[in-house]
C-alpha cells in the first residue's frame, strides 16, 4: 500500500508539474504572438484555462489524500472519494464541452 501511494504521489508530482509547463508555455506563446506577431492565438487561453483546473484537481486529489485539504473530516472517508469522482467527472465535463459548447 505504501509503495502504490509513493507512486500515486510521484504521477501526480509528474502531472500537475507538466500542466504547470504547459500553461507557462501557453501564457508566453500568447505574449509572443500577441505582442510580437501582432495576431492573437485562438487557443492559448483555452489551454491555460483547462490547464488550471485539472492542475488545481491534482492538487486536490493529493491534499486529500494527505489529510491536508479543509473538505476533509475524519469521519467523511466516503465523502472524500465521492467527492473526488465529483470533481473528475465535472472536469471531463468541462474538457468535452470547451470547445463545442461556446
């Protein structure tokens, strides 16, 4: 069980800090074109967007597993999981709805 979390903590390590890349690039790719190119991205700010929420989602996920996150009580050990599976699913919503639903 200890080896499982020390991997879950490493994936999730990996994920939020590669989303983190990804919108950093996103920011200055938007800066570059905008600025520089003087022609605007459509995209950059859909992928900073949706970048912040599955990051922030992680995060999440990983705060409540260790026990740091305020949603979390001590007897909510139901609660948090479907907690979490609420949050998951409403990001899959927002993912599949980005783009065909403005």
């Amino acid at each position: 069980m200890v080896a499982a979390r020390r991997i879950l903590d490493s994936v999730l390590y990996v994920l939020s800090s590669l989303t983190l890349a990804v919108i950093v690039g996103a920011v200055a790719l938007e800066v570059f074109f905008r600025f520089i190119v003087r022609s605007s991205l459509p995209w950059s700010g859909e992928v900073g967007t949706m970048g912040l929420v599955w990051m922030s989602s992680w995060q999440k996920l990983r705060q409540l597993q260790e026990g740091q996150h305020p949603d979390r009580t001590p007897s909510s050990g139901s609660c948090r999981a479907r907690s979490v599976l609420a949050e998951f699913g409403t990001n899959l919503l927002l993912l599949g709805c980005s783009g065909s639903c403005s």
